[in-house]
C-alpha cells in the first residue's frame, strides 16, 4: 500500500481525485471541483448508467465508471469523494481508506456512530484524511460568526437557541432530527469547540407513526453554555434562526434572510452578583450591526480545506466529529 | 358563619367587595372594580399610609383600613380581591376563606404548590369561590384560540411552541420561570384542558448565581400534545410569539403585534401513513387570516367571570389549577 | 395575402408559429410555446449564428434562419413572436403585419407612441390581432386583484400607491422610467379600466447625465382615482409593494413577498359628510386575509390569451394600450 | 416699552415664562417648563375656567388667569409660550410680540403664510426671538440624521421619499397636508438647509368634500435634490418611513419603530459617467447599522433651545421657517 507521504511527493502539482455518487449533491461537487487549482477529477462513478452517461458527454477527459474498484486501483487518484445514499457510506467511505485514498463523505458520516468512529479510526491508523462534508460551516454567516467567537468578540457565551423549521418535506425513511438536525449540530460543536455533557430530546410522530417530524432538544456543555435547537417539519412558515446571547453581544443568525447576520451590541451590567438582594443590574442597548458577508462559495471553501488538509496535514477548519 | 347559599340572597343587587393591596396591580384592579355593575367596593386595605391615604382621597365613600379584620368582620363584605406580595399569599387568601369570602388572589396563588392546593381544599370545604388572577386568559387573542380549539377548528393539536424572551427586567427574587412562566403555562393548561404528564426543563442563571435568567422548559401531554416553552430575560429582541400547529390549521400568537393572531389554513394531506415506505405527503397551503379581535378589557372579564361564579356557582372559564 | 378568417379555418388543429429573437426572453417564450396545446412552432430566428443554432440542436423539427422573410413567406405560419431588442419592433412588427400574421410583441410595443399607434392601426386595418406582453398582467396576484375589482370588492376606489425600487442594475440607454415603469403602468391601467387625463412626474439623473435613475409619477383619472408611482434603481432595499385604497376595503400586494397579497377588510364609516363641521367618522378594521393564490405560470396564460384571441377573435384580458 | 437688551440683565438668573392655553399640548409644555432650569413659570392664561383652575391647584405658585393682559403687562415676565388653537395664534402672538415678549408658538405659528410672515417680521423689528415648536426636529433620529447630514455623512444626497400614512383620524378642519405635512416639511428644510424651488401635490377628498385626505406632493431644490412626501388618513397600515438617498450611504428613518435609524453603507461606484455608452456602474454594498440613539426628551431640548436663543440672541438650531 502506498505511504500518504509518497502520495504527497507524486502529486506535487495535481492531487487526482475520483467522485463517486451522482445523485443530487454529487453533481455540485463535481462541477466545484473541476474548477479547484491544484485538482484533476479523474474518475466518476455511478451504479446509473443514464446518469453516469450524462456527466460522462459533459467531461469527456474523465474517466466513467460503474466499477469502484476502478478508481480504488487508480494509483493516480489519491483522494475520493463520496455523496451516494447514507446506507451505503460506512461499506464505500471504508472500501476507499482501505485502498489508502483520502476520503471526504457527504454528511452523515455514516448511518450510526459505531460505523462513523470505525471509519476514523481505521483513517487515524493510516495517516489519511477523512471528512465529512458539513457545508454550513462554510457558509459566510457561519465563519463569521466563528471568527467573531474566536476573537472573544461576545465575551462569555450564555446560551444559543436555534429555529429550524418549515412546512417542509417529510423524509421517507429518516427523521426531522436526522434531516435538519445536522445543520445545527455541526455548526453549534464548530463555534463551540466542545461537545455536549448532557443531550435531551421530546419529539412526536405527528404524521408517519415512527418518524418524527418535530423535536425540541436540549444541550448543556461544560462551559457553562446551554442550547436548544427546534427542528420541525410541520410549522406555519419557514424559519431558520439562531440566536447567540453572550455578556457583550448578541447575534441573531438567520439562514436566507436578506440580513442574514445581525450583531447586537448589548449587555448586562452588574455590581456585586453575590451579595443576594443587595445587586444592581442594568441592561445596556448599543449599535445593531448587520455586517456585509463575503460572498465566497461554501462547498469551494469546503473542498479547498480537504485539500489543503491533505497538502499540509491539517485543516483550516475542524471537521465536526461524528456523535453518537 | 354565614353560608354562601344566604349571602348570595343578601346581595340580590350588589356585591360588596373588599380590595387587599395597592400596591403596583391592585390599583388596576380597583379601577375596574369601582366601574363593574352589581359590585360596591365596600373597603380598601393597604400597611401603607401614604399609598392607603391617595386612594382614599379617591373614593372618598370607601372604607380605608390598614387591618385586614375590618374586612373580615364587616358582614357586607362577601369577596375579597388581593394583590399582595407572593409570599403574604397564602396567609391572607387563609385567613379570607376562613372568614367565608370568597376571594381573588392575584397570580400566583401562592409560593409554593402545597399552600395552593391547601387554599383549594379549604375553599371548597366551604363552598367558597378562589380563583387565581391569571389576566392573560382573558386577553383577546388568548380567548379566540380557546374559542378556536374548542371548536375543533385545528384538528387534531400536535405541538405547541412559545417563546416569551426579552432585554429584560431580572427580578430580585424570582427566576425567570416564575417570573415569566405562569403565563405560559395557565394559558396552555387552559387551551388544552390538561394538565402535563411530564415537565422538563434546563436553565442558566448567566447574571447572578442561583437565579435563573434563561429557560427551556418541554412538556407532554396525555393527549400526546407535546410543548415547549422558552423563557429568558437576555434576548436581543422582544418576543412574546406562540404557534400552535394541528392537523388542519396552524396558528400564530405574537403577544403585542399589529396581527396578535394569525390562522394558517395549512396542513398535511397524506394516505396510508401506515404502509412504511409507500405513503404519500403533500402540504396543504390555504389562506392566512388575521381575524379582527374584540377589544373588551381583559381585568373587566376576568373579575366579572369572578362575580359570575359567585353568583352562578360556576365560571365561564376555568381558573388554571395550581401546578406543583 | 391570406385572409384571416382563412387561416384560421387551416389551423383548425394547429396555430404555426415563428419566434423572432433568442436573446434574454425569447427563450422562454420558446420553451413555453413548444408546450402549449394547439401550438406548433415552426421556425426560429436569430441573427446571431451561435445563438441559433444552440436552440436549433434543441429543437430539430424546428426550422432555424436568420432571415425574417423565411418566417413571413411561410404560409403555414399564422402568428410570429417578437422578442428582439425594443429599437427594433416597429420594422419586425410592421413587416409581420404586412404579411399577415398575427403579430405579440414583448413588452414595450415600440420605442414611441407614434410607432405603436401606428401598428395598432395597421393590425386593425388589416383584422390582425396584434399583442403586446405585459406579463405582470398574468402573475397570480395581479390577476387575483383584478378580479377583486371587478366584482367592486374594494367598494369605490379611491386611491392607488407604488413602490417598485432598489438598488438595482442601471440600464445602458433607457432610464429607470423606461425599464420599470411599463410595469406600474400596465397593472394600473388593466386594473382600473382607463387610461389616466394627467400624468405627471420629477426625476433625477443622478448617477449617469441624461439618464433618470429614480422619478415620482403622479396619475389622476377620470373616475377620481389618483395614483403615484415611485421608480428607483438607487434604494437601500428592494421593493415592490402596491396599496390600493377602496371605500371598502384596501390591498396591500408586494410582489415576490411570502405573502404577495394582502386583503384588509377595513373603511370609513360616516354620516353626512356634506354637512360641514357635523360629521362623524370612524374607521372599521376587520379581518386581514392573505389568500392562497393559483400557481398557473404567467407566460402561458398569456399565450394562451393571444391565441385564444387569434381563434376567438377577442381576448379574455386586454392588452393594455400603448401610451404616448 | 422694555427693551430686550434691558430685560436680559433683569433676569440673569431666571427668565420668568407665561404659558397660554392648555388644552392638548399646553400641560406638556408646562411640565417641561416647571422643571427647566433657569426658568420660572409665572403665569399660566386658559379660557376655560375648570381647567385653568385644574392647573392652578397643581401648580399653586403659579398665577391662573384667563386675562391675557395679565401676563402681557407684568414686567417679570419676558417670554411666553402659546398652546392655543391655531386660529388664534396670529393675533394672541402679535400681542405678546408688541408687549416686547419673546414668543415661542406651536406650530403652525400661523394659518397663513402672510401671517406667518408678518410675525417674523414685527418681532425682527424689535429685536424679539420668535420660534415655531417643530418638536420633531428634536426627536434622536432627526437629530442624528441631521448631524449625519452636516458632516456630509451621505456625501451627496440625491432623493429624500417619506410616508406618513395610518388609517388615522380624519381632522375636522383641516386636510391631510396641514395635519401631517409640516413635520415633513419641518424635517426636511431643517436637514437640507434650503427651501425647496418647486413644490407640486395632487390630493383627493376621499371622505369629506372639500377635505384631502391623501396626497403626493414632490419637491425640487436648488441643490438638485428631489423630494416626494405621501400623506393620507386612509391606509391600511401606520407607517412613519422616510427614505434618503446619497452617493456614499443610504438611510431609513422609521419613526416609532423598534430600529427607528438604519444607515446602509451602500452607494454605487462608476467610471467616466459622461462617456455614454461606455460608463461601468456597480453597486458597493456595506454594512447596515442601527445606531443607538441618545433618549434627551425632544420637548426639553426644543425650550432649551427657545430659552438659549433669547440668552444668546441664537438658536443651535434654526427654527423652520414658514412657508406660504
């Protein structure tokens, strides 16, 4: 098997890559990476031959395949990118760090927590970089938020409360927490960089008997921060909301609105927190700023860090681990 | 004792009421109470001079008092209407019923769920009326939901969500759950009908040590209504907001808003939800109404709901019981 | 020359159809006529070679050419579709009359009102229908109002207030007159059923000489109604939000908003309002409604208008006349 | 007669103040008045007699009198504010102003522009301040536009579009511009600083004959400013919303609101406007701030400024002057 170091000499100009899933989200990876500087897309693969046939005529120098094992002997591709149907991510993502490629997995990592730590267990003990695709942390509210977050620029985080909800297609065979939760969950773990100590949920069944289509959930972390998330498939209008309280500032985060992005510069001020009966508080109300965003494409910035992790060994950004 | 059968004979034409603190609510309620028909405010009781003596400046033929037994022994005084300190609740609404009033006490109707249910079986040993003042359920909004669910007009409820949050005043003594939890909570018991079966709740007291500032609270419900209630005193914005989402319609309570009350005529269309894998979803958008409300004034309905039963020996809603 | 009655006793089955221009529109309503029943596009024409000849890959059965006098020497085609740039309709339109055919032209008419009083003469000299595409008149909540005006369901009308701005794209060589208002003013006039006896306007150019970015137009018709109409293409935030104010009831319709239409059941109610000095007014405000509106696309209804009206020799909606 | 000068020294301490009428607006004057420093209510003048002896018990050192001469012929006395219908304004202030009292007026100062004109002259001619109270000029967001405005914070302006519409109370007396209008025409000559070159409306009597209830009036400056201003009694919702619009930022000022300052940092950017044909455009957007305001009571800060211009013999801020 070849050495990850090896592989990092070989393709000092192009990294090769091969994608493997053409279904919905595959073809935007695809086309991102086709532009990528430094990336050659290789091979394609898909079990539709219509649909491979399609991309095929559109990228003609690429390799199209129905056979996996064509890219996983390729020595020229040191990395695969997978965004085929979650059932089918823990056999193909593992099948790919077995071959020694780098892999990047459409989120969910895996369809359970023991397959999802099997898989980075099995790429930790090889030196190979596998990622799950979260592409909201790559969103530009998102990563300025975080930016902020890092500089303190909220001083300490009390709590987040998070909306997301719509009159919204009902999965078939996964949940609301599986469909929409991800979002929330990924984004909460990436700003705050510690995972929860204690995780609760009430949901109901309200339409399909054994799938839920709202669910109320509630976080607490070591740092003192607590979070609920709302997820819902059956509310009167689209929401996507979330809103971050800490003792310098506030934000209120909303996902696809004009301002998606809104800064509260308001606070709490005290005197003598302790001596019970005896404090001051005043609340203190500053400027409300909606900052401009970059306009920068989140799967690009996304698939840039894998890269960029395979390169250097690190990433920019930490991928979310996978929970339980 | 006189009985509640003989005085409801004495006062054929008026009730004689006396009024117990006028303090920062009892003014409210003594302004409608001078302007109610078939009530005669017989006497006015506050341990403050100063405060005692402005009111009666005011009503020059009522009787001002700073002992409460002048209230008990006056034999034309059949109710009494408190508005005291929470933690003199329990003591005065006692010493009321054990003088055979009937008596209002203004939320909460005491300091804890022991005293309350104590206040309620020692009013109903003698036939007395007790009701606790919970304003909220006769505001117009909350009573065309009620008129609404009562009608069946949602369908089958599936969950409720509210949030009451606010850049607010933290109180001295109470967390943010008493402070701003009984009216969500006698509301939602009220529309309902029912009482929770299991109550949930995770908090933060961010500002000063012990006392909660931030709540998320769940419950569930026999029915398998489930709901959530967030509370906090450390949001960016005012929102006092309440969506109610059934099988036919779905509706949205903003307390305070230009449209308090909107009616979403959506819901879910589906066939055979139980044949997994087969079913067939589709979302049901109709129009969206914000009925005109009428605009009668909720201490006015609220204490003529309290005449009412005494007269009557029922109400016309139901006082949310106390929860523990 | 073909008669009209003729050619409509040929095309019992089909209407043959030559589109003229593929640049931004016409391919859209290319796409649109390919699917419309009783509609047969026979040839497509462009002067731009690469252009054609991507939509004639498209669409095989469909003669391509660059030269309009293929389209008018085709006795199999009745009716022709103009969408070339606006200096350009009155020669294609007046050749297309001259030979015959029934002629729609994207929206304006013609570059003056000259040119356009001209085609509306020779299309009626010759009993030609001629049309001109106002799209907007076929969006759903257009056409919802219009039908709410028609039955008097605002009562009188009494005034009508546009904003349609933003912080838009200048156009190269018409002002923001030019380029939004043909919107404002074919809704009005559709709408109410007359054309206005004073228009009146003040503009600015502000960013290029000559070149007006933003103008406040002012209306007055016949009937009482007043109108004004604000264009901007320099606004902090985009708008397009019309209020029609009635003696019964007032609309608000904001076009691309989540709820584009808004009915408010609100008036005036007072008695004897000759009697100066003695009359009493008060407002009624009853419900607000936001009704579900169809989803029909609107390019097809208004191609199904013009050809019902080539076969029934009249239009279910007028075209808006030109204004000089 | 005492001269200004003269009176000047008299009070170094204290200008003694008379206050005429106190019906609507008079007790909040008289309020603000009681508690300014270096102000001292003498007199308070009512035709009425219940309520200028209401005011008198309130204010026992202050002398009730329903003689205007009263307040005109006591030498302590050397400014007077009058509250009175505005009908009466022209005389009652012609005689303040010819008993050599500064004169402070609420606006309109006077029922015509002749008369208006006439005051400023007489009390020029004595060396007597005369103010107009536009309190809206004092508000925190006009203040801060205007202090936006004086350091070119907009660079250029080039529009200025405001609403002020409700479904509101129509006035006996007068239309809709004399209600509404002079706080836009107050707001704006005091932000620009110039009278407007053309002034052009349209309105109608919706309601009452002879009695506009909505109107568009649009204005020009020297400066190449253009203004639009929509007034009306009959809309079905309160807005208060003026629109500015300059080369480097854009502001929305919503009165009332929750956010009643917005600065969009937004402008457009462009090469060689006056080569057509040729000219680049595109649109710079920044960020959108909510300022915090400052919470100064305007009424205080209008007689401050009342009260300064007769120490000082100049206003910090000009008072609007009339137009015809």
């Amino acid at each position: 098997m070849c050495r990850p170091r090896e592989r990092r000499d070989q393709m000092s100009e192009h990294i090769g890559v091969g994608v493997v899933g053409l279904g919905y989200w595959g073809p935007n990876l695809l086309r991102v990476l086709t532009e990528l500087p430094g990336v050659q897309v290789r091979a394609i693969c898909d079990l539709d031959a219509e649909r491979l046939n399609r991309f095929a005529q559109r990228h003609p120098s690429v390799r199209a395949t129905s056979r996996l094992d064509d890219l996983l002997e390729d020595p020229a591709i040191a990395a695969i990118v997978i965004a085929t149907p979650v059932f089918s991510h823990y056999e193909i993502a593992g099948r790919c760090l077995d071959a020694g490629k780098h892999t990047f997995v459409e989120k969910p990592l895996a369809a359970s927590g023991e397959h999802a730590r099997d898989l980075v267990r099995r790429a930790a003990e090889q030196d190979l970089r596998l990622m799950c695709g979260h592409v909201f942390l790559y969103s530009p509210p998102v990563r300025a938020i975080a930016d902020l977050l890092a500089r303190k620029g909220l001083g300490e985080i009390y709590f987040i409360s998070s909306s997301r909800v719509n009159l919204g297609l009902h999965q078939r065979d996964v949940s609301v927490i599986w469909d929409l939760g991800p979002h929330d969950f990924s984004i909460l773990l990436s700003w705050l960089g510690e995972s929860p100590t204690s995780v609760r949920a009430i949901g109901r069944d309200s339409i399909v008997s054994g799938l839920p289509d709202v669910a109320f959930i509630d976080l607490a972390f070591a740092s003192g921060v607590i979070a609920h998330v709302e997820l819902s498939w059956l509310s009167p209008s689209k929401l996507r909301r979330t809103v971050i309280v800490g003792s310098e500032r506030m934000i209120v985060y909303e996902d696809g609105g004009i301002e998606p992005l809104r800064i509260f510069d308001h606070g709490v001020v005290y005197r003598d927190p302790e001596t019970f009966g005896e404090f001051h508080l005043s609340y203190r109300t500053g400027d409300i700023v909606s900052p401009k965003l970059d306009t920068a494409e989140p799967i690009a910035l996304e698939l840039e860090d894998f890269f960029g992790l395979i390169r250097r060994g690190r990433s920019r950004r930490r991928c979310a681990r996978p929970t339980s």
